[in-house]
C-alpha cells in the first residue's frame, strides 16, 4: 500500500504574499513548519519542501527548523545546485529529491532529463549518498530515463505524474499505461517507485495500481483543501483514499 508525503511548499508561498520582505516579522503567517506537524499528526509519513535556488517560498530557515521538529521523514526537493547541496549535506536528510528548476516556471513543468544531465547528476547523487541520504530523481516515465536513473546510482525515483493528471478519456488511461510500464521497468533495474505532482482528490485513485509504488508526494491539492476544511482533515481525507482507494 502507498504511503503519503505532504509537500508544504504551498504554505510557504502564502506567507511569502505577505511577508518575502520582511521575513522576521513576528506577524509573519502561515507556518509552514506547524503545518507540517498538523500533517504529521494527521497521517502523513514524511514531509517534502523543495528549497528553490531563488527561495521564492521555502526558506533556509525553514528548512533547518523541519529538520529539528519533524518527527517522520523529509523530503527535500532541490535542483542540481551547489548552494543548496551545501545545506542538504549539513542537515542530511533521510530523503533528496533532486528535480530541474526553471526560474520563470509557476512549479515543476516536467521531469529531470538524466540524460542531458548525467555528469553532474552522477556526482550530487554520489555526494548525497555517501552522506547517508537517499536519492530520488524526479522523472518522466520514459524508458532512457529510467535507464539513467538506475545507472547513476538513484535508489528511488519519482514518476512525474503531470501529463497524467492534466488530461482526460483515452488520453489519460494512455498516460497512466505509460506511467505502469515505467514503473514495471523501475523496479526490473532494482529502481524503487515514488510518484507525484498534479495530483488530487478525484485522479489519484488509479495511481495506486502503479506496480511497487511506495510514496505518493501531494501538496497543493492538499493546502487547496485545507483552506475549506482545516489541513488535519484534508491531509486525514487523503491518506483514507490512498489507504482504501476509495
């Protein structure tokens, strides 16, 4: 059965509204540290946070804090940088994500290319490893990329599942089928499975027959909910359809 990961990048976003300016502002709200310990609380078994390069929400305080507070696992998203490689091997979390970045993107628009990328790639992934941590690259369901995955030593990867969840009928079983092979493949390499991005309420029901998947990483879905019903509930709503799928 899949697990749950609750991204809490959305709460940060919605302080930074308010307060990117004046960080130390007592006044300064949401939390995105509080609301991972609501999640916590709530069921989920690990907390992602992606620490973009230009720190448009997640801050490095933020980071240091979930990392002393969190009581199950984070997930620390962040792209192929030495600034944030930095961090991520003084806090040594149990879990990297490492996913491209493009400054003028809204979120994440598509998967690591591991291809175009090996040679850097090979190097973060090693320097993380020995640090302890695991390392997931967050992919597209293409069969060289898994490839690449599994040679540069990635014990996970996380399927991106975007062009799954942004359409519909024939087109979206065609790229749930193509999300099921990539998993079968994954793990034929010795790969583990994650999946995530785009994900909510309604279109994660058939995601959870992905062959060996382990974790499911769902974020604004879930801070969306919770504007509507409290984020315990949201997060306790999705954990029950991952567990029941239903």
């Amino acid at each position: 059965m899949p697990s749950l990961g609750v991204n809490i990048d959305h709460v940060a976003t919605l302080r930074q509204a308010r307060y990117r300016e004046t960080p130390d502002n007592p006044n300064a709200e949401p939390d995105p540290v509080a609301a991972a310990l609501i999640a916590e609380h709530a069921g989920a078994i690990g907390i992602t946070a992606h620490l973009r390069e230009d720190r448009r929400h997640m801050q490095d305080r933020d980071i240091f804090l979930l990392r002393e507070k969190i009581s199950t696992k984070l997930n620390l998203e962040m792209g192929v940088s030495e600034d944030i490689l930095r961090i991520a091997l003084q806090i040594r979390p149990e879990d990297v994500c490492l996913v491209p970045e493009n400054r003028r993107e809204v979120t994440t628009e598509g998967g690591l290319d591991c291809i175009s990328h090996e040679q850097p790639l090979r190097v973060v992934v090693g320097r993380l490893r020995d640090s302890g941590t695991r390392v997931s690259l967050f992919i597209d369901a293409e069969p060289e990329q898994i490839r690449t995955a599994a040679a540069l030593g990635a014990e996970f990867i996380e399927l991106h599942t975007g062009a799954y969840a942004n359409t519909s009928g024939a087109d979206r079983e065609s790229e749930l089928e193509k999300l099921r092979h990539g998993a079968s493949l994954a793990i034929s390499l010795g790969l583990r499975v994650n999946a995530g991005h785009g994900l909510n309420y309604d279109n994660v029901r058939p995601v959870l027959s992905l062959p060996g998947l382990e974790e499911l990483n769902i974020g604004h879905s879930i801070i969306s909910r919770a504007v509507v019903v409290g984020l315990e509930n949201a997060v306790r709503e999705m954990s029950r359809i991952i567990a029941t799928g239903q």
